[in-house]
C-alpha cells in the first residue's frame, strides 16, 4: 500500500507547491492525478519518488517511509532520457546489472517483446522514433518490477495515434505483474482510458479537489456513453478547481464522486 499522510511542500522561494495531501493507492491500482498547470501533479510524484521529499508529512510504501529513491519505486518522465551511449537492449537492462546474465537477457527480451521493439534491441537510441524510445524508457523502468510505477505526462509530447499506441503498450506490461502506477497528465481522456480512479488536484497550493471512481471495463471504449459521461464529470470537476471562488476540501472531506450530478 502506498499512503501520502497530509504531504505537504514548500520550496526554499516560499512557494507552497502541495498542501496536505492525503491518499491511499492500493497495490496494483492505476491511479492518476489531473489538474491545471500549477497544481503540484509533478511535484508530488517526485515526493513519492524520493527524489524531492516532502517538507511536511509523509510518503510511506508498506510502512517504509521514503526520504530518498527506492528500489521498489521506480519513474518514468515526459521525456525517454535513454542512454546515448548504450544500444535499446541495453538500455533496458540497465537497472539489472546485479542479476545473472541468463535473467538479466530474459527480462530485456520479455520486456521488449511486450512493447514491439525485439527488432530494435541492438540500435542506437538516436534510431528511434519518439514513440518508440518512450517505450524503451517504459520497458525499462517495468523490468526491475517495481511495486509502484511513477509515470509524468509520459505521453504529452507524442501525437495523438502514438499517444493511444502507448496507452495500450503501458496497460498490456502493467497486466503482467500488476504494479501499482501513480500517473499524471492533462490529458481527460487518456486519464480515463487507464485509471481505476482519478483525482482532481487544485492548484496554489495543490490539494485534492476531488476523487472520481473509473471503473470501466477493459479495453474501455471511447465513444460509449458510459465513458463520455466519465469525462463530463471529470471535465465538470476540472472547471470547479480552477474556479477561484469553488469552496476548498477542508483536510478529511475529500469529494466523492459517487452520486455526483453533473451541473450543465
């Protein structure tokens, strides 16, 4: 279980990126965040991540609190960040190197296998198209199986076809050992199209705003009416975070979406 307890940060200018957040993502669950610009989405990846700890409360992965990066957790970015100077193979097995050779080749062989790129493990990262070298940076990250999977705005600099591609790439690895993802983006739709639940980050300071169940079947279908009213309610709580005079979330009454009536 991953737990965020009243996570707060601050940077040393004095702005206040998150205030209090509070959450629990179960193991396996794909949960993803969605705000406007400036509502501490990356931020607070990067506190669960060990990377930028909070400066108040805590981040705790099965009662470990995390001050530093884990070997458990493991983050993809908006961009690939390959290795220039390994090939694709290579570049994959990089977090394997204190396993045996057999296992270590295994892995990156499975691993490339489920992403589409077996043909491309002896290129050169420059190679690549955008698409692909997200893959290989995805495939990477998965194959050390990791029990949370961090993942920011990985697909926002793609085009729409390879955007889709990729969700169904990401949701077919995850399917294999079932990892926990914790997701961030601006995309509604790609949001639907893999969460089990979705939250609604308010911005200056981030808090939580509102929690949306998704729980679709898989492969979720875009132009169903039960995915359109998903999004309508998303894009609903959306334009009321970012409404300046929308009455706050006090600390414990995070907003429920069962039951939720739609205001247009």
């Amino acid at each position: 279980m991953l737990v965020l307890d009243r996570v707060g940060k601050t940077y040393p200018n004095g702005v206040r990126a998150l205030d209090g957040i509070s959450l629990a993502v179960a193991p396996g669950e794909i949960f993803v965040t969605i705000g406007g610009s400036g509502c501490g989405k990356s931020t607070m990846l990067r506190t669960i991540s060990g990377l930028d700890p909070p400066t108040q409360g805590r981040v705790v992965l099965d009662g470990t609190i995390i001050t530093a990066p884990h070997e458990q957790i493991g983050i993809v970015f908006q961009e690939p960040r390959l290795l220039p100077w390994l090939h694709v193979a290579d570049n994959v097995g990089f977090g394997l190197e204190g396993y045996p050779k057999l296992e270590r080749r295994m892995r990156v062989a499975g691993a490339l296998d489920r992403v589409g790129l077996t043909d491309k493990a002896r290129v050169w990262p420059r190679e690549l198209s955008g698409g692909q070298a997200q893959r290989v940076a995805i495939a990477r990250a998965l194959v050390p199986r990791p029990q949370v999977l961090l993942l920011d705005e990985p697909f926002s600099a793609l085009d729409a076809f390879t955007r889709a591609d990729l969700q169904d790439h990401l949701l077919d690895l995850w399917a294999d050992l079932k990892p926990t993802l914790v997701m961030v983006t601006h995309d509604v739709e790609e949001a639907i199209v893999l969460a089990d639940r979705i939250m609604v980050l308010r911005a200056h300071p981030g808090r939580v705003y509102e929690e949306i169940a998704c729980d679709l079947p898989r492969p979720r279908d875009r132009q169903s009416a039960a995915f359109d009213f998903v999004k309508r309610r998303v894009l609903a709580a959306l334009d009321r975070s970012l409404d300046r005079g929308a009455p706050t979330v006090e600390e414990g009454e995070t907003r429920a979406a069962a039951g939720g009536g739609l205001w247009w």
